[in-house]
C-alpha cells in the first residue's frame, strides 16, 4: 500500500445548484491509513464534496481521481463497486426491511441460481453488528430503532462494502459517548488497515481528536488546512466563520420570569419513565439534561400528546388539561420542535414554504377553503427574513437547504402557531457553530418575550449556557433540579450517571 499517493482526490470542483455555486474550484486529496476532517458552517460545501465522491453529484467542472486515474463516478451504484462508502449525516434506512437487509442492499449474499442466502446473510450480520459492538437482532424491522441504532446499522453496511475510501459526514450527531468512542475505536481500526477516512463534523472535539489532517472550508472554497492536534479551537472557528467568534451562546440578561405555566406532576409511561414532576414559567429555558436513553424525548413527546401516559397530570395555567394529540396540545398553546428534523419535523420533498405554513393552513384559506398562496408565500417569506434563513426562495425543496437553515423552518413552522410554550428537543443537533448561534439568539429573543422554554440538550456548554433552571434524567427519572447556582458540567454529569457529587467535585 502506498500511502504518499492520494486513494481518491478531489481536482478543481465546482458544483452549482440552479446557477448558485456551492463549490468553487475545491481540490482535496484523501490518502490510505489516514482521517481526514473536514470542517465549515453548515452550507460551506463540505458534504457536496464528498457526495460527488461518492457518484450522487456529477461535478460541473473539475474531476475526481482514484488512485490517480481521472474517473466519472456516475451513480452511488458505482461507488460502492469501487470502494467508496458513504455514511450520511442522517440514517438512511429501508424502515419496512430487516436490519440485516438494511446492511446488504444491492449486495445480498445468493445461493446458486441467484436465490437469496438468507442464513449466510444473518450469519454475516451478526458478525459485522458484532465488531460495531451493536446488540441488535440482524431480523428486526428497521422502524422504531433509535437514530443511533439506525447511524450503527449504516456503520455495518460500510464495512460490509469492504471500503477502500470511507466518508463519513456527521457520524456522530445521534451518538452517545459511548457509541462515539466506539465508532472512533472501529474508525481507527480501519484507518490503520490502509482506509482513507473523510470525516466531517460540527463537534471540534471529536475532529481533534480523531483526525490526522484538517481542512476548513467556507462558502464553497477551501480556506484553510492544519494539524489538528496543533490548532486550536478558536482558529479554526475563525477560519469557519472569516470572523471572530466572540461566543456561541446569545442570550438577553435582562428579561423577566414570570408565572407558572406548564406543570407535570408525577407522569409515568411504563417502560419509558417514571414520576416526573417540575414547572415552567414564562419567559424561562428550563433545560433538561441526560445521557441518550434516559427518557427525555419520551416525556416530551407526551406533552405533545404524541403519545399517552399512564398516570399523572399535565397543567397549562394551574388547569389540568387532558393532552391526548398534538392538535389538542395546539390548542393550548404547546408547540415541540423533533430532535429528528428530517424525519419527523419536515416533508422533505416540499416547499421551505409549505413546510412553514402546515399547522395554520386553515388560516391561509380563502372563499371555498382554497389555499392562497400567495399569501403562503408572503407568510413564509417574512420568517425567511426574521430568522436569516439562507436560501434561493420559498418554493424550493426544504431537502435543498443545509441542516442549520433546515431547522430554522422547523422552528418557523412552529413559530407561526404563536405558541406560549415551546419543547425544543435537542435544537442544534447537527448544525454548526453559527447557526447554533443564531438558534440561541432567537431562543433568547423568545424568553424575553415571554414564551416557556424547555430545551432537552446533550451538549453540556448549550445546557449550562441557555439554562435558568436544569432538569437530570437518569433511566426514566427524574434526579435533581439545579438553578444557576448550582449549575456546572461535573455537577450535571454526575446526576446523570448516577455518581456521587463529591465523587467528580473534590472540596
């Protein structure tokens, strides 16, 4: 194996969508026994690169190389056939097929005479979901997994292509630490096999310490590379953002809290969790932390009245109220904005605009219940502007923005309801640093005007940054309250992983 000459290389790329260049003349050489990070704010071009790498695009000018041969990658088809695997930023699963179908589509194992070798590609499974660490049955339908499950399974697929070129764009978004060191754990495996690793993600963390190589790019060009274990932080969000980036977390000091208005007292779902009691108050971000699988997302979603309770009460103004859909919950004043936005928050296939306006269409009907769309696309247009969603216009595909502007109208769509209070489940999975930081400006804005936060967060600096008040899960539990005071990274750790205080807080 010969590591000076470059597994697949990227020759002055330029790609546009609908005339606007995403990419402008980028060349990056991926080479074997290496991880290569690449870094930028969510639209710098980062994950159209490594999709022409992998045949979805076909570049407008430039070329890509394969162990120095110029080649035209014409389809996904194609790429896995030379080697070149790609894990998506967000699971791509058949969700009505086997775990085990999930991992060999389009290279099932056959028996002769082209009939499928089912017992060879369970056995097959099992041991690639067993490299992964993954305890999953290779014969479980693909609905209902965890997106980490799902990201796992994608993982499996990959090394079952044999991969020669590995490109991996956001891996991590739904992982929990564990799960990421695993991750890193087989990612270096394969690196030391000889595999050239692109690795893309918004965590700065994880590209100093996985990568060997940095490359920084913005709007469409490569602005930057360096060694990532001797670049700091700092840096290389100045290289992302061509600015100094004074602070990630916009929050207004000076707004007032107010009264109660959403209560739960001691909800329980069996399996899910277990007397969850606690209030929030207008113009407060109540922030609820916890390890992935302590039961946030269940307990917010049955506020939403997505799915039921057992037993306890939820309150909106001190009334019990009975929340048994998420219309219902509308109606009294609640919106939840998903932690999976392309899946549960959004339609893909349909207009930024459509996507905005979809609780309130009723609202834009004129005489006959026709929808006026002109008056849609005034509507959407003024929360383009309000929130600095980047986009060409309304009617295009919310599939075609970036993963920050992506969830900029998830958040306008529920913004449109004049909700008064709002469950924000993970809100900047995914997205980069400025957008992260937009997202927080407009949190903030909306505490001061007095809407209801609760924000379930993984990332600890958002948590301790945006929170008045924090809420720990433990396996279903709720386990400790802490106000500002109280409030630290070691503290909220130790609460959610079952450690004593003093344990991680020496006197």
């Amino acid at each position: 194996m010969d590591k000076t000459q470059p597994a697949i290389s990227a020759r002055g790329v330029t790609m546009a969508f609908d005339a606007v260049d995403v990419l402008r003349d980028v060349s990056l050489d991926l080479f074997p026994g290496e991880v290569h990070a690449l870094v930028g704010e969510n639209g710098a071009g980062k994950s159209t690169l490594v999709k022409i790498m992998a045949g979805i695009y076909q570049p407008r000018q430039g070329h890509v190389e394969l162990s120095g041969q110029p080649i035209v990658i014409a389809n996904p088809h194609e790429a896995t056939a030379r080697g070149i695997a790609l894990i998506h930023q967000e699971p791509l699963a058949f969700p009505d097929l086997t775990v085990a179908e999930n991992i060999f589509v389009g290279s099932e194992p056959q028996r002769a005479g082209g009939l499928l070798d089912w017992p060879a590609m369970i056995r097959q499974s099992q041991q690639l979901l067993a490299v992964l660490g993954l305890r999953l049955d290779p014969r479980t339908k693909m609905r209902g997994l965890s997106v980490a499950d799902q990201q796992m399974v994608d993982m499996a697929a990959a090394l079952a292509q044999n991969a020669r070129v590995l490109l991996m764009d956001e891996p991590t978004a739904a992982l929990t630490p564990n799960e990421v060191d695993r991750l890193f754990d087989i990612t270096h495996r394969l690196r030391d096999q000889g595999v050239a690793i692109a690795f893309i993600s918004h965590r700065l963390e994880e590209v100093t310490a996985i990568s060997d190589r940095l490359t920084v790019m913005r709007d469409g060009e490569v602005v930057g590379e360096s060694n990532p274990k001797t670049t700091t932080h700092e840096e290389i969000i100045r290289l992302m953002v061509g600015r100094p980036l004074r602070s990630m977390f916009e929050k207004p000091e000076t707004y007032q809290i107010g009264p109660t208005v959403l209560e739960a007292r001691s909800l329980s779902r069996a399996g899910r969790f277990e007397d969850i009691s606690f209030q929030l108050r207008s113009g407060e971000i109540l922030g609820m932390a916890g390890l992935v699988g302590a039961g946030r997302s269940h307990v917010a979603q049955a506020l939403f009245g997505i799915t039921r309770v057992d037993s306890g009460t939820v309150l909106v103004d001190g009334k019990p109220v009975h929340i048994r859909s998420p219309r219902a919950a509308m109606a009294y004043g609640l919106a939840y904005v998903p932690e999976d936005r392309q899946h549960q928050g959004l339609l893909m296939p349909v207009s930024v605009a459509r996507n905005m306006t979809l609780p309130i269409l009723p609202q834009l009907a004129g005489v006959g219940g026709w929808l006026r769309e002109r008056r849609e696309r005034s509507v959407a247009q003024d929360y383009v502007d309000q929130l600095r969603i980047v986009l060409r216009q309304v009617e295009q595909p919310v599939s075609e923005l970036s993963g920050g502007n992506q969830q900029k109208v998830v958040l306008s769509k529920w913004l449109l309801t004049r909700p008064r209070i709002m469950i924000l489940d993970e809100p900047t999975r995914g997205i980069d640093v400025g957008a992260k930081a937009e997202v927080h400006r407009l949190m903030g804005e909306l505490a001061a005007h007095g809407i209801a936060i609760l924000m379930i967060s993984s990332e600890l600096p958002e948590i301790l940054a945006m929170s008045d008040r924090v809420l720990v899960m433990r396996e279903g539990r709720l386990v400790a309250e802490l106000d500002r005071s109280q409030m630290s990274a070691e503290r909220v750790m130790a609460t959610a992983t079952g450690q004593a205080v003093e344990e991680v807080m020496p006197e």
